[in-house]
C-alpha cells in the first residue's frame, strides 16, 4: 500500500488499498461498539469525534488517534479501552508511509485550523478534477484507467472536507510558479485559476499566492502542512519523494507554525491574490 501524498497530491493515493491491520483494528472496534449496543452515530458522540470519521476508522480508511482507546474505553467499559489500547499500539509499531497519512487525514478532517504551504503543485484540496487527472496521467510508474480513476474519486471524496466543516479555517499559500508550469495545459490552468477563485469568496478560505520574485522567503525547506486538533493542540505534516512524515512534537510544529505565519506576511494577501490570479488567467 503506498501513500496518499495528498498536498500536491504526486504520489498515488493509498485510501482505496485497505491495510490488513488497519482493517482488523476497525472490525474490533466495530464489534466492541456493537455489543456495548451503540450505533456509530451513538459512540461518535460519547468519543467526541464525528460519525463520518467513527465509520471511515472501522472500514480501516482511517489511523485510530492515540485518544481513541481511553474515550472508546469510557464508552464501552475498560476491557474495550484496553483490547484497543493494545491495537492501537500494535499498529504505531508499524512503520509504513500509509500510516503516516491516515493519521494526518484523520487530524486533517476533525481540524478545526489547516493551513498549508505549497511549492510543488496546487494542495490536493483545492485540486479541479482536470488537475488531478493530470497528476495522475502522468504518474510513474504508469497507472491503469481503472486505477487513475479510484485516484481521482478518492482525492475527490476527501475535499468534501471544505464544503462540510464551514467553521474550519483554511490557509493556503501556494507559489506562483506552480500556475506558470501549466500543468495539464491551458484549459487545465484556467479551470484551476477559476477554482481558486470560486474557493476564495468562501468566508473560511484564505489563498495567498507568493510571487516567484520575493528575497524575504521562509519556505525554503519545502512544503509544509499544519492542523491544529479540537483540543487545541498542533500537528505538521510533510512528504518527499514516496516518504511522508506526521510531526507531533510540540517543539517542532512550533518551529513550522513560525515559519508559517512569515510565509503569510511575506506572500501577496488575499485582494492582492485575486488580481494576480485574474491576470495571469486573462493571458492564457
């Protein structure tokens, strides 16, 4: 299974390949919740998480948070807290690149903050479809019609998230080489161009773009992705070529928050933004 490097979204999405131990851990889960006599709906609400998330982590789509046992475990009674408290750490002593990124789409979706910076292609949240096609045509190794078209489905699902978490606030501040490199072609820029637009009147999106020529530029490093939990407490997120790391060390993700809000300052705000992006349409 091979990980969903889901910021610009070049890697193939790994959601549609179910792990065998990320789908043990959602069946006990699921048969625990159903002889406490709970409905997903039931136990979401006792665990404080959503029933999307609840139903997406006993179909092993989703990494278990490291809260999951203790709230599960006052919902359904000790022995199910521990049963899944020694799940949970049979699956963290896995490494894998697929864990990694189920865990961040699981912060990702109960985010109540997600700011992202991107270098590299347009955040795989704001992609239009004609993009992700065009990732994914052009994809190594080479991917079948069938598979290109679970990609495409999937990255698709997963930006419901904007639509259905009004009261989450987005960032992105995307660099302004990424429209000149016209991935796709013309018409697949301007789709994307319109896209942001559209995007960018919604009153919990912000989209800076940063201008190519900025001597002041703190994301040198890379991209960066930054989620902060219902509980007020941050992750990072970051990928390489087929790698991908969550950063949960408090010292850390405060070093990315930092670097982050320079980035805001330094990039184009988000009038500015709009003008840029409306001229670079009108000469395509």
């Amino acid at each position: 299974m091979t990980a969903d490097q889901d910021g610009s979204g070049t890697a193939v999405c790994g959601e549609t390949e179910l792990s065998d131990s990320l789908q043990t851990f959602g069946a006990v889960l699921k048969a625990l919740r159903e002889a406490g006599g709970f409905t997903q709906e039931e136990l979401a609400a006792r665990v404080r998480y959503s029933p999307a998330y609840v139903a997406k982590i006993e179909q092993g789509r989703r990494f278990p948070p490291e809260t999951l046992p203790g709230k599960a475990g006052e919902a359904l009674g000790p022995v199910a807290g521990k049963v899944l408290a020694a799940a949970a750490k049979t699956l963290r002593r896995k490494a894998g690149l697929a864990s990694w990124f189920l865990q961040w789409a699981g912060i990702e979706e109960e985010a109540i903050t997600l700011y992202a910076y991107e270098c590299r292609g347009i955040p795989g949240l704001l992609q239009p479809e004609g993009y992700i096609r065009a990732l994914f045509e052009r994809q190594l190794p080479p991917l079948t019609p069938d598979q290109i078209e679970r990609q495409v489905a999937a990255r698709t699902e997963r930006q419901r998230l904007l639509s259905e978490r009004p009261n989450t606030a987005f960032s992105f501040i995307i660099e302004q080489c990424i429209f000149e490199r016209h991935v796709g072609g013309t018409a697949v820029t301007k789709a994307v161009i319109d896209h942001l637009l559209e995007l960018g009147r919604r009153t919990n999106i912000e989209i800076q773009v940063m201008p190519t020529r900025q001597e002041d530029h703190t994301g040198v490093d890379g991209q960066m992705y930054l989620a902060e939990s219902a509980g007020n407490q941050w992750f990072g997120y970051v990928e390489g070529h087929r790698s991908s790391a969550l950063i949960t060390a408090p010292g850390e993700v405060s070093i990315l928050l930092q670097r982050y809000g320079k980035l805001r300052s330094q990039a184009l705000d988000c009038r500015a933004t709009v003008g840029l992006l409306e001229q670079m349409r009108g000469v395509l």
